[in-house]
C-alpha cells in the first residue's frame, strides 16, 4: 500500500523502530505463518541469524528480545509494557519460548545464545539490517525459513517480494487521488487545488478511511505521545544498559514548574527540551512510543508539537476543538514531508546515518508548525527543506548501541532546529535557492558515502572514543 501518515506515526515500543519494532514484526509474521502452514506441530528447533547493523548493536537496541516477542505473535502496536517484562521473564526462568502465541497452540522451544548466530560483518544486499529465520524438526530436517530485513521507522520487506513489493506500491500510489513522490508534485497539487500540503495529504488518506477515522487516529496518535511523556515524568533514577546515563526529564520538570508557573514565553525552550528528553528517555528505556518516523527520533515532533499548541501565537486561549485542529493539521502536514524522505531517500539510520532519523524528522517538524502558524505551500517546504539542509551528514555512532548517547539530547537540538527553521521560513515569502527535492537527494547521496562505521554499527564516532564504564 501507498505509505501514508499512520504508516510513519505508528504505536510501538522503544528503543529503536529499525532494531525492535522491525525485527519484533517480522517474528510476529514468521511465527503466523508456522502457524497457518500446518507445520507448528512439528517444529523442534530454532535459528535465527542477524546480520550487519542488526547484528552489530541488537543487543543494545533489544533486538533478540523483540524478536523473542514476534516469535511469540506479539505485534509491537499492540504489546504494552508490562506485558514485555512479564514475557521476557517467563522465557529467561523457565529457558522456553511458546512459538507462535503462549495460548496452548504454540510449541515450546528451549531458547539459548546458540540460537541466535550474530553476523555484525556480513552485510545482505538489500539492507544492512537483515534477520533470517529457520525452523527444524526433530531431525533436523528445515521446515520453513525466510529471510526479512528491517528498513527503517518499523517497516519490514521480505526477501525475494522486494520487487513485487514496489510493484504494488506503485499501484497503490495510482489509486490516490494526489499521488506525489516529490516536493515539486506535491506542490504542483497544492497550487492547482488551490490546497495546503496538509489538505493534499487529507484527500489522500480519504482514500481509505473516513474524515473522522482519519481525525480520530491522529488525536489517538497525539495522545499516546502525551502518555509518553507522562510516563516519562514520573521516572527517576538511571537508564538501563549500563552507561549510567541518568534520567533528566523529572528533575527538569519539577524547576520549570517552580521556575514557569505562567507559562512564560520565555521558557519556550526549556519546555521543547524537556517534551524531547522526556519521550526519548522513555524510548531508551523500550517504553510505548509513537515513531516518528522512527523511535531514535520520536522526540522531535512530539516536542515542535507541543511548541505549537502552548507557544504559537494565537493559541493562548484557543478551545479544545481548535487544538485537535492543530494536531491533525500539523501531523498530515509532518506526513507528507514523511512521505517524500521514505519514497526518495530513507529513514533508517543503518542506511543513511541519523540524518536520515533525526534530520527527517527535523524536517517533518518544521513543515507541520509552519503550516498551522499560516505558511504558504512554498513557505512550508522551504521550512523542511532548511531543517533537513543543517542536519546533512550527521552520523549514527550511539555509545554501546544504546539509544541513549547522543540520541536523546540530539533530539532536542533538533526540535529547535525545526523551530527556527520554521521561523525563517515564515519571514520569507516562500522562495529560495535550494529545493526540498535537492536536499533529500544529497541526504541519501551522503548517506551512500558515509562509511558504514558511521551508520548504526558501533564501529566508529563516539561508540568507540568514549569509554563504557
């Protein structure tokens, strides 16, 4: 299907779409199919090899655990928290995974290290994350196997279905009533519309579900990331993982209500900062996320949102319904611009290195709050194209392979830089040198230049000058 807003705000659980969420999706589909292949009853062996960057950083991004979790049917939308403790405790006390769901169909299975065989060097030639599964009988004999590899913002594709996956995308895309792969297409629709990039993206999710499903989803969307910075809050202590990386969004939180109790315009910042930390402290700790596009980044829009609703002029008094206005204006807006980085370039940091996580949603960012402060077509593409344009290059290098350094604070950084791109944009007039267009090609360029020691793989950067103690 034609990759659409809830296709980039998906629910799921940290601390990395392309790392947990992926892998944890495509253990739920292997697992079913067992399931309706008739096979299950038979199988008595297991094997899961990883290679590349899922290999490379699965430990610290809680891969093998979530594909423990997909094996068991759990869908990374639907699992909550508590459920994944509970799980991960079971199997680790009795050393037994119930394949294909724990509700007496599934097969138990003795789960060691030797099941799954890390290949941090080999590198598939679809993606740098790739996982196979296989599964034996009782004499070795394989019953089913298959290959998938994890994309980026928790989209998986299989092996071998890669060309008849685009094929149906393509169909899809002809099926929408705007269909767009470009900023130049997506603007073209917008001046002969007469519509915003927002209203271009409504029209096209219409296509499949109603007005009011469509509002009610991304209010459901907009409230599991207030939830996460809720949850967030209350907190407190280090991050698991070893690094010792203490939680921030507590403390913070208590000064700037002592600091700010009138919601000062001055304290704006302090606020972004804080929404950001909060989700991504939340994410580090494999908390409910919404991706946006992916867990790594899933501060930035959470953060530029919440500048929106409490700082933007005019919202000093606005009503309930003019608020949900906002948020479903500012996520279809984020969505289209979502949309052009997923069609042209990426959004997983193995492939094209952060900026292609955070510098995408930087730029989703900028365009959805240049939107709903009253930007023009132009002044909102100009908004994304300055937000991604200064986060060209940047590296994926997190300590230990933990979704914590620098992730967390770079998520802030970006949130403000999605402000003040936005700002810039909105004292234009909406032309400018450089095009949307031109700076996701060189995003994806430099993403196939940048060495892969800088993508996700703990090879290089700060993963490897910075001691672990």
């Amino acid at each position: 299907m034609a990759v659409g807003v809830f296709d980039l705000f998906s629910i799921g659980i940290g601390p990395s779409s392309s790392h947990t969420v992926g892998p944890m999706r495509a253990g739920a589909v292997f697992a079913g199919e067992l399931k309706s292949s008739g096979v299950l009853d038979r199988v008595a062996g297991l094997r899961v090899d990883l290679y590349g960057s899922l290999a490379a950083t699965g430990h610290g991004h809680g891969t093998m655990t979530a594909i423990l979790l997909g094996l068991e049917g759990f869908h990374p939308e639907l699992i909550l928290p508590d459920e994944v403790e509970e799980r991960l405790a079971a199997i680790a006390e009795t050393g037994v995974l119930q394949l294909a769901g724990a509700d007496g169909h599934g097969v138990p299975l003795r789960y060691g290290v030797q099941d799954m065989v890390l290949r941090p060097l080999t590198i598939l030639p679809r993606h740098t994350n790739g996982l196979t599964f296989t599964v034996s009988d009782a004499g070795g004999e394989v019953l089913h196997t298959a290959t998938f590899y994890s994309v980026g913002g928790g989209f998986i594709v299989r092996e071998g279905e890669e060309d008849a996956a685009q094929q149906e995308l393509d169909e899809s895309k002809k099926e929408l009533p705007l269909p767009f792969r470009t900023a130049a297409e997506l603007l073209g629709h917008c001046q002969s519309k007469g519509l915003s990039i927002g209203e271009v993206m409504l029209v096209n999710e219409r296509a499949s579900r109603s007005e009011d499903e469509i509002r009610e989803g991304l209010l459901h969307i907009y409230s599991v990331m207030e939830s996460c910075v809720q949850v967030s809050l209350k907190r407190e202590g280090l991050l698991p993982g070893g690094l010792k990386v203490r939680r921030r969004a507590p403390d913070w939180h208590d000064r700037l209500l002592k600091e700010d109790k009138d919601r000062d315009p001055k304290y704006w910042q302090e606020w972004v900062n804080l929404i950001a930390l909060a989700v991504n402290e939340e994410n580090a700790t494999g908390g409910r996320v919404v991706t946006a596009p992916t867990n790594g980044a899933a501060g930035i829009i959470p953060a530029v949102l919440y500048y929106a609703l409490h700082f933007a002029p005019g919202m000093e008094n606005a009503s309930q319904q003019d608020r949900d206005d906002v948020v479903v204006k500012f996520l279809l807006t984020a969505g289209a611009i979502g949309v052009l980085y997923k069609e042209q370039a990426s959004i997983s940091g193995a492939e094209v290195g952060c900026q292609g996580e955070v510098g995408s949603a930087s730029s989703m960012a900028a365009a959805g709050l240049a939107e709903v402060m009253g930007g023009t077509p132009a002044q909102v593409e100009n908004a994304a194209e300055i937000a991604m344009e200064h986060n060209l290059g940047l590296t994926c290098d997190p300590i230990g392979g933990l979704v914590q350094v620098p992730c967390i604070e770079r998520n802030a950084i970006a949130a403000a830089k999605a402000i003040n791109a936005a700002k810039m944009a909105l004292w234009g007039d909406g032309s400018h040198r450089v095009s949307l267009d031109e700076v996701i090609i060189t995003m994806r360029e430099t993403g196939k230049d940048m060495s892969s020691k800088y993508k996700e793989t703990a090879m290089g950067g700060l993963a490897v000058n910075v001691v672990e103690c």
